[in-house]
C-alpha cells in the first residue's frame, strides 16, 4: 500500500500534538476521520494520549470489490484494534 504525503503529515501532527497546549483551542473538539488502513496500535495510543475525542471511518462496502477496497471485512481488524486500545 502507498503512503501518500497527506498521510505522513497526519502521522507528523500526531506525534506533536502531545506538545501543543490544549488550552490554547478552547471550545474545538478535537475529531478525526480516517479511512482506517494506517490505524495500529501506537498511532491509536498516540491519537488518545494527544487528545482525540472521536473518530470517523469512511466503509464503502461490506467485502471488496473491483471498485473499492474500504470494505468492512478489510477494515475489521483495525476496528478491533481501536476497541481494544482507544481511549477516546
């Protein structure tokens, strides 16, 4: 799978949100949504332990086709992990 420039941004700002002062956003609720392919582990301990209140991942489909892989059956483990591991 191809990592694209946007995406290695995300992973940036996550590794520095844990040094930016939260009250410097009063009233901003921090969400993100993500198609969920990039999702392990540390970067869902990393999104928590930066202040992550939610997230939203885009499913097209319940099994992959010719069109989309965002499927249900391709993303449930990664949902599984964030049961098991998300704090927000």
């Amino acid at each position: 799978m191809a990592v694209h420039s946007w995406e290695l941004l995300v992973l940036r700002l996550i590794r520095a949100a844990p040094s930016l002062p939260t009250s410097s956003l009063p009233g901003m609720t921090p969400l993100m949504n993500t198609n969920g392919y990039l999702l392990t582990r540390d970067r869902i301990e990393a999104l928590g332990d930066a202040g992550l209140y939610g997230m939203q991942i885009s499913i097209d489909n319940l099994t992959p086709n010719e069109t989309t892989k965002k499927s249900l059956k391709t993303l449930l483990p990664k949902l599984r992990l964030l049961a098991d591991h998300a704090a927000f």
